[in-house]
C-alpha cells in the first residue's frame, strides 16, 4: 500500500456489515484500504514508477492477499484474517471475512491494528520477530524477491471511543505506521563477471565497521505485545543473486527493515560483489551529509569505482593522512569586538590522525559545534563579546565505543571500548553520563589561549592563558554517534559563576540531537551554569540542606533558574513544616513576574512544580525550556531567568557592568531582552525522537578557590 520515496500514509478503513437470508445468520465484514486521492497506491502487485520525478515501486493488491485485523494489537488470539475479494491489479482493494459468530460488543475496541501480510504477521510479536536474512534476487534488475520482505504495520484509532461493527460506515484514522524499506544498488563498471552475491556494510566516520542493519523490525516510539522487541543488528546485510548472466552492470534490490538508520557526514557505505569464480571486488562510497534512511522509502546507491577485495580500495575510500601532524596546533575561530571577551575552546577526543586529513572530518565536527553555540538567542545576541578558540587533539585510536540500545529499542549512552583516546572520555550503558580527564582538557584550553589568546589571535603570557582557560567554556566534542551529554560546573566565591565548565558532547545520532545536547550541556549548564529543569526523582524524605544548597548556589551565580517550591501541595505529601509558602512573589524570578512586563504572555513565566532534577519541592519558570526538554519542539529556547543569567554572567566577565549583584540589573537585561526576538518553537518535530530517551545527566558540581592564575576544586559535590 505504498511508494517508497514516501513513509507516512493516512489510511481510512470503512467498515460494513451485511446480512444473509440463511440461517445460522452470516455476517460479512468488509474492509477497504484506501489512500487519499483520485489514485491512491497500494499493494502488492509491484511495478515500478515514477513519482514527482523521482524513481518508485507502485504495489497493487494481487489475488490470494491477506490483512490480519487485531484488537489491542498484541494479543494472541484476537486477530482475524480477511482476504481479498475484488480489486486485483488496482490500488484500491476490499477485503471480507465472513462469520456466524457477530457480535457487536466483541467487534469493539479504541484501537485496532492492521498487519501484512496477514499469512505470516498477525501480532506485533510477529511483525517484531520477522527477519530479513535470506533475500534472494533472480535476475538482474528483478524486483519479485521484494514482496516476501515487505511488511507493514498500522495503527488505527478513533480517539475518545470505541470504534465497533455496525450498519454504519465508520471512518477510522490510521497512525504509527511502520513499513519495510528498500535499498537499490545500482553497481557499474564491474569486469565483466556472473554475480552470486551483493553485500552493504556501513563504516563509520571514525572507519570503524560496526553492527548497523537491524536484521528485524524495530520498534517505534511504542510497542504493545508482551515480549520485548528483538533489538539484533549485524555489519553487513547479504543479497544472494541467481540467473545471472554475465555482466559489468547489476542492479540489485535487497529489503531493509522498517528503520529508521543514520548515517554520519564522513562514513561510507562498502559495497562487495562477488562472482561465480568466488573473486570478491568492492567499492566505498563517501557520505558527505548526515541523513536518515527512514522505513517505507527507496533508498539508492549508485558505485562504479572497484577494487579487488584485499587490495587498495578504490572509490571514495576516506583513509587519507594529513600532509603534517597536527597535533596541539590552535585556532582562533572569532575576537571579541567588545573589550576583552570572554573566552570559548573547542576540542574533541577519539579522532585519530586519520580524521584530520581529506576533508578534515575534525575540523567539520568543530565547525558545526561552533555555529551551533551561536543559533540560540541570547547566545546570537551576544556573539560579539565572545572569543572562540579551537585546539587539534589528536587520538592514538579513534574511539570504539559503541551505542548502547536496551531491549526495547532505547539508545541511551554508550558501551565503554578499549580505544587509547586522548582525553580518555568513557560511557555508562543505558546512561547519559560522560567523563574524561579534566585536568588534560585544561591543559590543552590553557595551551590554545596562550597561541592565539592575545589581541589578533598573538600569543599571551602562560599565566594568563591558565587564568583564562580556568574560567572559560571548554567544550570536548566526543567522536561516539550515540546520545549522552555531560557538564562539569565549576564555581568559586562571586555571584556570577567565576570559574570553568567542561561540557562533553558526543556526535549523537543526527544533526538536530548534537546541536540541542550542546546548547543544553554548553551553553546552558556550560556558561549559564543553569540547574536542569526536568523533575524525575520524586522526594520521600526531605532535608532543608537541600535547599540551603540551592540558595548559597543562587548567591555564587548557580541554578539562578530554578527555586525552592513548599506550597499546599508539597504539605499534602506529609510534612507539616512551617517553611514560608513559595509564591510568585518570592520566587528567584519575581521581577520578571511583574505585571509592567510581558513575559507571562509571549513564554508564559509563572511557577511550575519540578524541576533540580526533582518532580517535587523544586520549580521552574516556564512549562518547557531547551533545559528541561531541550528536543520538543516547544522547548528549544531559552526562557526569560536563563537569558538574564546568561547575559550577566558574560557582563561580569567581560566587565561591562560594575552592578553590585545580580538583581539590580533588571533594567540594563530588560533593555538588552526587548531587541532580541525569541523563537519559541524553532524546529519542527522532524528533528527527533523515535524511542525513549533518558534525560542528559546532570551536572557535576565543583566548589573551588583561586590560587593565584588556578582555580583549585575544594569538592566534587555531584548532583544536590
């Protein structure tokens, strides 16, 4: 029911009832899919097309085809097989199932699921556990083998009732649609050989071959039978080819699962043909964008540059070395254009020499952070009064952790290798939290300061450079496709956070996730030395220490956006505390709160029970914000109390304010707030998330001293 280049489908179910004059009483239920549109496509008898100029297979319904219909889907024994009955060869089929049995009360349910096909999937059991090993394709440029791996699974609902048989149409809204996908492999210039076998493996910019194809469905962002999804990757996916002839051109077709799978800017795909002669030739094709095979689509690859397996490889083959090592060399990215700055390093950790050469995948990797710290107001508001460094960092090895997927399809975190990486930056499995060797990250910030630190990017003197990179962002781009995220905030005796962050920022799985983990972990708990706004843990017990914590972080510039919250609600859980009632007047952000100013109607500032990571005796200002769900569409923004806090602390630093404490800036903030414009919503949904994800790990914690040009870390306090 399908064209590939497509993946969402609205799909109406209609739903009619008739009655036969025998006895026992027969009851025929009829099923049509439709799409909208004079011409809807469906399946499954496959012809190849064209679609808005682009390459497609078009299914039509063939004789013999099956649904399987199911009630909460899942459950064994609740699903119901109809069969085709008119509209072979067209793209519009009605499907019956006839019974003596109706009942209206057990043909009911708030959701229903539709599987095909029907003869080999009835349950989400099955349509998890269907594998697509063993493809074989007949003849070169034949698509017949696609249809025993093609799969579809759609969920129906009418939402806030039952949706039951009876003598009236009834329309149903198909969502959650799952559906295999199709790579096509257009292969040229080969020697002229008979092929028996096509195989596609996935390397990744670090050249690492990992396990990439799910040789099963997937689940997407929910699942419903009582067995866990299968979660089983490998390498490489296999196509057997037969009745070839001999040829230097194959077109080849092999089936993916429903997906989706991404692909990172400098990996490749390696492509290996082998011949009836048992010689094997390959081509690697260079990946020069980041990308999502999503399921339901047809994906191509074309290659025609070939080596003999085990010589050179040919094609696009990204294992180029740089013509000089380039290890600790400095880069002034951007000078402050107001007094002296404050200062930003970059850095990553896992690249190996081979990643600065070619196209410099280091060099991108940090060029697209540094746009990324500066597409978020109010960081773009306030470019000028940063400088922005970066520093090559070179790897023994590039790093060999691995994403780390629980068994219901989750990616959190990543599993720990053995590669030598230079900041030695490690994972916690089914966690978001990363570590590394802080002192060398200092080290090599303080060594970028002092090359390019003086006025137009001239060398500056040792003691300054420690001093600055002691009270810089440092942020440590780490070479892992997975999600996670990690700051380290360091404070000492001001009130306004004088002293450095860490942040460590893998590549994640695509673009939007990076840029959203960097400006949550950099920019927010980074420079804004924001508290997470998200409340998880629930507190049972309560020590007001926890909140004298809070307090004495608010006076030293710390999770100024978030506030102690002892309300009615909080008195219902059980304490009986005479703490003085938290109100909209004595919150952290009260002023802002005030009715000459606008900020309750354009973010919606108020109080909002969670928030320090817990879900109660803590708030927050604003429902969402980019630190509490940084990946909703809604949340990617900064709201009114971090914007402040951001904008003084860059004041304090760079010394353009003399103000004696925080509060007593409002007006100069308001001044600066009212000339920025605040997106509230700045990307679509399109930019995330098809599973769950645990929030990026809290904050690590560092009080400290100054001794001299050195901030020295008195205690490591973790998260309050």
């Amino acid at each position: 029911m399908k064209r590939f280049p497509y993946i969402f489908y609205f799909i109406a179910l209609f739903f009619l009832c008739g009655c036969s004059v025998n006895e026992p009483e027969t009851h025929r239920i009829l099923i049509r899919f439709a799409l909208p549109g004079s011409e809807p496509e469906t399946r499954l008898f496959y012809e190849k097309t064209e679609i808005e100029g682009r390459e497609a297979i078009m299914t039509k319904w063939s004789e013999g085809d099956v649904i399987a219909l199911s009630p909460n889907p899942g459950i064994f024994g609740k699903t119901t097989l109809f069969e085709l009955v008119d509209g072979v060869g067209t793209t519009s089929g009605v499907f019956a199932y006839d019974t003596d049995s109706y009942n209206s009360g057990g043909w009911s349910s708030s959701l229903w699921t539709v599987y095909y096909p029907g003869d080999k999937i009835q349950s989400d059991y099955d349509f998890f556990n269907f594998s697509y090993s063993g493809q074989i394709q007949k003849g070169n440029g034949n698509i017949d083998h696609i249809s025993d791996y093609h799969t579809l699974m759609v969920r129906a609902a009418e939402l806030g009732h039952n949706v039951g048989f009876s003598e009236d149409m009834v329309d149903i809204t198909a969502e959650n649609v799952e559906e295999s996908s199709c790579m096509k492999l257009k292969l040229e210039n080969l020697p002229e050989i008979i092929p028996v076998e096509v195989s596609l493996s996935y390397i990744t910019p670090n050249l690492g071959i990992t396990p990439f194809f799910y040789i099963y469905n997937r689940a997407g962002s929910w699942w419903t039978s009582d067995y866990p999804p299968k979660d089983d990757k490998t390498e490489t996916m296999i196509l057997k080819l037969e009745d070839f002839e001999a040829t230097s051109d194959i077109t080849a077709y092999m089936m993916l699962s429903n997906g989706p799978l991404y692909v990172k800017s400098g990996g490749s795909f390696r492509i290996v043909v082998t011949a009836s002669d048992s010689t094997s030739y390959e081509c690697r094709k260079r990946i020069n964008r980041d990308a999502e095979l999503k399921g339901g689509r047809l994906h191509s690859i074309t290659a025609s540059s070939w080596s003999l397996v085990g010589e050179e490889s040919g094609g696009d083959d990204p294992g180029e070395l740089p013509d000089d090592i380039p290890e600790g060399k400095a880069f002034l990215l951007q000078e402050a254009k107001v007094k002296k700055g404050a200062d930003i390093v970059l850095m990553g950790d896992g690249f190996n020499i081979y990643d600065f050469g070619g196209d410099n995948f280091y060099r991108q990797t940090i060029l697209e952070a540094y746009e990324d710290i500066f597409s978020v107001e109010p960081f773009a508001s306030l470019r000028d009064y940063f400088n922005v460094y970066y520093i090559n960092a070179v790897s023994a090895d590039r790093h060999d952790a691995l994403p780390y997927y629980d068994v219901y399809g989750n990616q959190n975190g990543a599993t720990n290798g053995v590669a030598s990486t230079i900041f030695k930056t490690q994972f916690r499995p089914g966690q978001t939290y990363i570590s590394g060797d802080s002192n060398g990250i200092l080290d090599f910030a303080a060594q970028a300061i002092s090359k390019k630190g003086g006025r137009g990017g001239t060398e500056c003197s040792e003691n300054e450079a420690v001093s600055r990179a002691h009270k810089a962002l440092t942020i440590v781009m780490v070479n892992v496709p997975c999600y996670a995220g990690t700051c380290l905030m360091a404070w000492a005796g001001s009130d306004y956070g004088n002293a450095y962050s860490i942040a460590y920022v893998p590549l994640c799985n695509y673009p939007m996730q990076r840029k959203w983990t960097l400006i949550h972990e950099a920019c927010g708990h980074g420079f804004g030395k924001l508290a997470d706004e998200y409340g998880g843990a629930y507190i049972g017990g309560f020590d007001t220490g926890v909140w004298q914590n809070l307090r004495d972080t608010h006076g030293a510039g710390v999770n100024r956006n978030v506030n102690e919250y002892w309300t009615e609600i909080e008195m219902k859980d059980g304490w009986s505390f005479s703490w003085e009632e938290t109100t909209e007047e004595n919150v952290y952000w009260s002023d802002l709160l005030k009715p000459e100013y606008d900020y309750r109607q354009s973010e919606g500032l108020g109080m909002f029970r969670g928030g320090f990571t817990y879900a109660n005796l803590f708030c927050r200002s604003t429902e969402n914000s980019v630190m509490r769900h940084q990946f909703d569409h809604n949340g990617q923004y900064f709201n009114a109390i971090s914007r402040w806090t951001i904008w003084f602390r860059l004041m304090r630093l760079t010394g353009e304010t003399s103000a004696p404490d925080f509060h007593s800036t409002l007006d100069d903030f308001l001044t600066f707030d009212e000339n920025i414009v605040i997106d509230y919503s700045p990307e679509s949904k399109s930019g995330y998330v098809e599973s769950y994800h645990e929030p990026l790990a809290a904050p690590v914690y560092i009080k400290g001293h100054w001794e001299g040009p050195e901030f020295v870390p008195d205690v490591t306090l973790g998260c309050f």
